[in-house]
C-alpha cells in the first residue's frame, strides 16, 4: 500500500478520493509548500548565454 506523501500514513488506493494524499488536508499541505516554494521548487534550466558570463572570469 502506497504512503502519503506528506504525513506517511497508508493510502488505500481504491477508496480514497484524495490519492497519492491520505486526506484533503495533506493536499492542501502540499499544495501551500509549493505555493510557498519553502520546501518545493522546480528549478530553472540554465541557458547557454548564462554559461558564457561564467567563463568570461568577470
């Protein structure tokens, strides 16, 4: 059986309407961190010109 995400407990994946979350509290737990971006971040790809102004030794 699956774990939550945030708190750990089980997730019965047949009855539970909030799934991969074990309740709509987790769910919104989850989605205030990434809200937050305190725990969650997706990061940015880098470019190529950022690459340059790198190596130029500025």
């Amino acid at each position: 059986m699956p774990l939550c995400p945030v708190c750990d407990a089980p997730v019965n994946l047949e009855t539970t309407p909030t799934v991969p979350f074990c309740s709509d509290r987790c769910r919104l737990i989850d989605l205030g961190r990434w809200l937050d971006e305190s725990s969650y971040s997706v990061p940015e790809p880098r470019r190529a010109d950022d690459d340059s102004a790198d190596d130029d030794g500025a």
